[in-house]
C-alpha cells in the first residue's frame, strides 16, 4: 500500500508538471505549425525520461510507462483533453498493435509461451535440469553454459531471449542462482552477441543504414572497434570466474543462496502450471529447441528470397525477422505437439491445454512491450530523432578524434530514452557516413562502430527497450527487478568502453585499444572485487 501511495504521488507530481509547462506550449502553438511545438526540442526526450524515472523510483512498470505515455500526448496536442486521448489511442496504441512487424514479435512471443509450456508440461525441462545437474557441478559452470548458449544462438535478440530463458532455468535454478542473474546472462548475450555476429538480423539492419557503402564489409571491419559488445562479454566471463557480484545483484544473489530465487517473491504465472508428466526425458527438451531454431532460420532465409534463388547470406541480410520467427516458430509447435503425441508423452487435451498457459505466461511481456512500443511513438511523434540527429550535426566538425567517444555516449543516451537499438541505428549511421566517408574513412569505421556499441548500451540498460523486456520474460524475472540489478554492471562495461573509444579516436587501431579496454575492465572489476571484500570484512 505504501509503494502505491509513492507510485501515485510520483505520478501526479510528473502530471503537475505538464499542467506548469502548459502556458509555454500554448503561446508556441499560436503560431499554427503543423507540428507540435515542441518538436524536434529537448523536450522530445522527457516522456521516456519520465516513464524511466518512474520506473526505477515506484518499481512499478506499467503505470509508469503509461504516465510517460500520458506526458507525449499532452505535448503533442498542446494539453488538449481529446487531442491528447485521440494520439494516445490512435497514433500510440492502435497504430502499434496493427503493425504488421509488432504483430510477427507477438505472435513470436505467444508462441514461444505455449513451446515453453508444452516443455514443462512434457518434463522435458526437469528432465533437462537432473541431466545438467550431473554434467554441471557448480553454480559457475551453470552460468557459464548458460552464456555458451547465448553467445550460440547468434540470429536473433528476440530468439535469444526466450530460448536461452526456456533451456538454461531448470539448469541455474539447480544450482541456486537467482533469476536477476538469469536475466543478465540472457541480457548480455543477446543484443551484444547479435551485433557483432556478421549473420545477424543485427548485421542485416544495420548494413542497410549505411548508404551509398558496402554495409556488410562497413559491419565486419566494425567488429574490432564494438567495445562494449565485447567488453561486456570479458566482463561477464570475469565475474562468474572471479565471483564478483555487486550492487542490487549482490542481494538477489545472496537470496537465491538461501533459496529464494526472485527476492520480491513474484513467482511467474508460468511457475503455477500443472505438475508435469514423469514420462519426461532430455530429448522431450532439445528435440523441441533444435526444431525452434532449424525452422526459424529457415523461415528467416525464406522471407529473405532463399527459395527464389537468393544466396544464403543474401537471403538473410533481406530478411524480415518478424514474419521469419513466427512463420519459424508456428511449424516448431506444430512438430513439437506430433512429436510428443507419437511418444504419447502428453494427451492430444493436454496439448491444447498448453496454449493459453502460455499465452497467460507471456501477458506481462506483451503489456509491457505494448506500452514501451507506444512511448516510442509518442516519442517519435515528437521529433526526437529530428532533435538529436540536429545536435549531430552541428557538433560534428569539431573535437574530430574525440567523437567516436561522443557518438558512443549520444548513442547511450538515444537508446536509452526511446528503448531502441534500430532508431538509433538509423539516426546516427548516415550521419557518420555523411562526416567521415570522404575524409577519414577509418575513423568512420570507428565511429560506426561507436553508434552500434552506444545504442546497444542504451539498449541494454532502458528498462523500455524491448530486448530487456524479453530477457525478463525468458527468464521469468520481475522486470523491474532485472532492470535495477543489471544497471550497474551494464555502466561500468559503459564507463570502460567511453574511455577505450577516447583512445581508439586517437590510435585508430583495434589491435591497440582493444586490448587496454580488456585489461581496464579486468582492473576495474578487480578492484570491485577488493572493495566489496573489504566493505564486508
């Protein structure tokens, strides 16, 4: 009751707020422009920067999300009543649910719900978990596989999550790690090793940013100077190694020793199915998987051309990973369920009664992606990547070898506040290009590299973005909670990277800055380390 009182004063403080500003948006819409008056200013980006707040302050997502929502209406309309609702519903929620791409991530998500639950209900998944506990001896060695089959599962973010999420739970909850930690791993390894995996649905988009270049070579020669991408997987490696844990995470961590595997207590919709089948073995789980991931490749290639004659790389760099990963994941369910009525492992009843438990499994991801993908528009209807793109432009001439550190840290910042990579990508890329094409090719490699990194960072740290909101959904994790726990470490990766792009602008060699950024991080992790050590001492 008390986090509800602070969760409404918060919001009506935020509201307070907006109803102040009023007089200053209504003298500008005197002027009669076709666009809010508040476009392409700083004041696009305070609607996410609340909902962020609000966020992290309640602890409570959803409210929070809409009282962001709620601020771009009222800036767009001027603080008119039925303008504000007509925006929110039409251009935000409408417009968002009847995009096709959206529809595809959703589908993809209800589905891969219904897999999960269908694994459980086969005990497949405990099956997976007592198998695990023989080979896997040690809550490192859970952690580590767990980062294996992350950095494996290179094609796509979304993919990632949830199948990483569905495979490695029975295997981490064995050896007591707690979900937070889960949600990291899964975190860490999805956009970061996407993005520097050259047969990505990463790689397809951002090659298609780079105008008027070869895209795909532009991503490969990138691949040296992504230092966050890569500094937070040598940062992940290192603290399972080293068992470094701090901040929040250092508490979920500590519980889950003691048993309690989520800190809060919230325990998924999914925890409470029906007990599973004791007919139950590990094929019942990695047959199901390995189905998953053939068919969505092959429905990613599809989509791209591969059946009309396109190569494979060329099929995938044209892929529609949206359509791909439903029409992919339709026909795994559909062979998963013949699959286990042949060995009757479950009934035909018991099949169909999978299905809306894990659609009731996936209702949190799917309101959340709903208001974060209503915020983005709300956010884009104000012009904020208008507004950055500008500031871009005009601080682009000077501080030459300082500004891949800069674009790293615009980048951060972008993602971070609108919740996604994609945008980010195609605000900076062709800016860069723009820049850097005719005068200093290699630092323009870096700089790509630098918006890629900064995006994927902010990415990885909003608690809008749609990647962290499905690693909490794969691994059943209190959103908030994996939001609070995962900051710390994704701004030190941040902190290390900003200062590793400083000496790349001046060296303009991966093979001499990559390494001081790997062996700072490993210093600084270290002396995490010693401190934590010596706090408890």
């Amino acid at each position: 009751m008390k986090n509800l009182k602070k969760g409404f004063l918060t919001a009506a403080s935020a509201l307070l707020l907006c109803m102040l500003l009023a007089p200053i948006t209504a003298l500008a819409a005197e002027e009669g422009a076709a666009l809010p008056s508040m476009y392409a200013t700083f004041w696009a980006l305070v609607p996410p920067i609340v909902a962020i707040v609000l966020a992290l302050i309640t602890k409570e997502v959803y409210s929070s999300l809409f009282v962001g929502i709620l601020v771009g209406g009222l800036f767009y309309s001027g603080f008119s009543f039925e303008g504000t609702f007509t925006h929110i519903f039409n251009d935000g929620f409408v417009a968002v649910l009847s995009d096709s791409y959206n529809v595809g991530i959703l589908i993809f998500l209800v589905i891969l719900g219904a897999m999960v639950s269908l694994m459980n209900r086969a005990g497949g998944s405990a099956a997976f978990g007592h198998f695990a506990k023989q080979k896997i001896k040690s809550r490192a060695g859970a952690q580590l596989a767990t980062v294996a089959l992350g950095v494996l599962i290179f094609i796509d973010d979304y993919f990632n999550c949830l199948t990483v999420g569905s495979v490695m739970k029975p295997v981490t909850d064995e050896h007591k790690v707690s979900r937070a930690k889960l949600a990291y791993l899964i975190d860490a390894t999805a956009a970061p090793v996407c993005i520097i995996a050259p047969i990505s649905s990463w790689a397809a988009a951002v090659s298609g940013f780079v105008e008027g270049e070869d895209g795909f070579s532009i991503f490969i020669r990138a691949i040296p100077y992504n230092y966050y991408a890569l500094l937070t997987i040598v940062m992940m490696i290192a603290i399972i190694l080293l068992n470094i844990d701090f901040g929040p995470m250092r508490t979920h961590e500590e519980n889950a020793l003691k048993g309690d595997l989520f800190t809060s207590g919230a325990v998924s919709s999914s925890e409470e199915e029906k007990p599973e089948t004791a007919k139950g073995k590990v094929i019942d789980l990695v047959i199901p998987i390995i189905t998953l991931i053939i068919c969505c490749v092959i429905g990613m290639i599809y989509t791209g051309g591969f059946f009309d004659g396109e190569n494979f790389i060329t099929a995938f760099s044209n892929s529609d990973a949206s359509v791909g990963l439903a029409l992919g994941s339709i026909f795994a369910m559909i062979i998963t369920i013949i699959i286990y009525l042949c060995r009757r492992v479950l009934s035909f009843t018991e099949c169909m009664e999978c299905l809306p438990a894990g659609f009731k499994a996936m209702v949190p991801a799917i309101l959340i992606l709903t208001f974060a993908w209503t915020l983005k528009a709300m956010t884009d209807s104000l012009g904020a990547a208008e507004f950055v793109a500008n500031a871009m432009q005009h601080s682009a001439g000077s501080l030459m070898n300082f500004l891949p550190a800069i674009i790293f840290l615009v980048g951060c910042f972008l993602a971070f506040s609108t919740g996604t990579s994609w945008g980010t990508f195609g605000i900076l890329i062709p800016i860069v290009v723009a820049v850097f094409a005719n005068s200093n090719p290699q630092l323009m490699i870096i700089s790509i590299s630098a918006c890629m990194a900064g995006a994927v960072c902010g990415d990885h740290c909003s608690p809008i973005s749609d990647t962290t909101i499905m690693a909490s959904a794969g691994a059943q994790c209190n959103h908030v909670n994996h939001v609070t726990t995962q900051l710390p470490y994704a701004l030190i990766a941040a902190a290390v990277s900003f200062v590793t792009y400083i000496i790349a602008g001046f060296t303009q060699n991966a093979w001499i800055s990559l390494p001081i950024g790997i062996v700072l991080m490993l210093a600084v992790l270290i002396i995490i380390k010693n401190f934590t050590q010596a706090k408890d001492a």
